[in-house]
C-alpha cells in the first residue's frame, strides 16, 4: 500500500536517532536478515545438538545451562525457518511487497511503541533504546488480522502460512500488529530513550 506523510513509530536499539534524521529503507539489509544469516548454535566450539546427546546419554539432562542454550537455539532455528518462509512466498506470489529483510519495522500506535521500547531493553543486550515518531512516504505493508508466530512449524507450513500473511486485507479494521515500510524515513520526534546505564 503506497503511503504518505504518514505518521508511525519504530522502537530502535543502538541506532542513536536524531530529530531530523532522514533514511531510506529497501536497498540495504536489515537487523532481521543479519540475524537469519548470523545465529550461530554452538557452545565452547561444540554444536549444541551433539552436547544435548551426550548429556542425554546421562541418563536425564542434568545440565540445566545446557538445556536453556538448546532452548533458545530451538527458539532461534523456527525464527530462522519463519522468515526464510515469508521471505521465499514473497519473493514468489508478492515481490510488491516489502521485504521483512530491507524493511523498517514500524507500527501505527504511539503507546504500543513505548511498551514495545521496554520489552525491547528486556530481551537484547543493546546499550541504549529509543522509541521515535517518523513521518514516512512509500509502500507499506499492514499485518492486522494476520501474524506468524513462532509456532514450531515444518517449512512448507510456514509457506502457507507466509500466503495468509502476504495475502490479508491492508485495508481491515483490526488493530496492527506491526507495519512493514520501505522508502523514505524522517525522524520527527524522540519520545524515550534509555541508556543502558540507566538499567
């Protein structure tokens, strides 16, 4: 959906917006795609599935760090699996739209972007947080009624689910869950900002 002079909201890490600021978002890779390219799910140089079988070989996993890693690599591998998902479905039914690896990730509600700044301090290691206002001009997709979840799911289903996804309504009624921008991005307004220091 192509926009204009519209105003959203982007919850950022290590970025150091400016009012004024002005960027474009869709040649360049994002955080999303460094992130799909980058895990890594080892353990002192291990894989992390061959020191879950030798702990298993135990008798019970007794090493309670270890089963936390493999936790979060499990968590990260359906991560990695979703978005090359969404990412293969539209390059192939709908290259319209903006890709979630050269997107910015926006959403439409000022108070929901202050929540999400704080999740944001408690889940990632960054050194400071900001939750900005933006005025934007270019094509946007809105995910309303329709999210993925990280949900465990074999790549084909996430194929079909990435359909539902790409496919649903811009124009529904539904709350947004997050918006998908690329063009031109200028920064209008910094509505918070915490420091690491400040945690």
């Amino acid at each position: 959906m192509k926009v204009k002079d519209l105003i959203l909201y982007h919850s950022a890490t290590d970025r150091n917006y400016k009012v004024g600021d002005k960027l474009h978002f869709g040649e360049q890779s994002n955080i999303q795609k460094f992130n799909c390219f980058n895990l890594q799910f080892n353990k002192d140089g291990e894989p992390l599935h061959k020191l879950g079988f030798a702990n298993a070989k135990k008798g019970i996993f007794k090493n309670k760090s270890l089963m936390i890693d493999m936790s979060k690599a499990l968590n990260n591998y359906d991560f990695i699996m979703r978005e090359f998902a969404l990412e293969e479905v539209r390059k192939q039914q709908f290259p319209k739209s903006p890709s979630r690896f050269k997107c910015m990730f926006l959403i439409d509600d000022e108070e929901t972007c202050l929540h999400n700044l704080e999740s944001l301090q408690n889940r990632t290691k960054g050194k400071s947080f900001q939750a900005i206002k933006v005025k934007v001009n270019g094509d946007a997709h809105f995910v309303k009624d329709y999210g993925i979840n990280r949900s465990g799911l074999s790549f084909n289903e996430y194929m079909e689910e990435a359909v539902k996804y790409w496919s649903q309504d811009q124009n529904s009624k539904s709350a947004t869950k997050e918006i998908l921008f690329v063009g031109d991005v200028e920064v209008v307004e910094i509505l918070k900002e915490i420091k690491s220091d400040a945690k």
